[in-house]
C-alpha cells in the first residue's frame, strides 16, 4: 500500500470545498477511480498479448499489473516519456 499526499493552498482547498462536500474523499475517489481505469487498461492489453504469445494468464488483476511490469509489456508513464524526450 502507498500513500499519496497532495498540498493546496488555502484559497484551493476553499474552492474545493465549493464544488465538493469533502474534498480529501473527493480527491481519494478521483485518484482510486483513475487507477482502477488504468487497472482495465493494462489487463486488457496484457490479456490480448498473452493470448497472441501463449501465455498463461495469471487469475487476479493484481497479478495481471505485477507480471505485465515483469515482463517489460508496460513500462511507468514516466520512463515513456524519458524514453521519447529528445536527447
């Protein structure tokens, strides 16, 4: 488990306490619904390459993300970027 901790300024957290009964629950929901979109994204592609290569397909998502890293079959957002950041 990880913790990510955000800092705002006095006037942002009041305008998120405009838009948002609770802005720490809205912040955790928006982070938590994001992974889970990115949690489909990487067993979609990796189930579509273990098919493509015969392999077996481990039985949680948990697992899909862990072996899809192993494997090299997806790579973090940020060594993408450093991979395609002019030299």
């Amino acid at each position: 488990m990880a913790t990510i901790t955000i800092e705002v300024t006095d006037t942002e957290l009041k305008a998120m306490e405009y838009v948002a009964a609770d802005p720490v629950e809205w912040a955790d929901n928006a982070v938590t619904n994001r992974a889970r979109i990115a949690i489909d994204e990487i067993v979609q592609m990796y189930t579509t390459r273990a098919l493509d290569e015969s392999v077996q397909i481990p039985s949680s998502r948990e697992a899909i993300v862990t072996d899809a890293y192993n494997r090299g079959w997806i790579k973090t957002a940020a060594a993408r970027n450093a991979e395609a950041a002019p030299e």
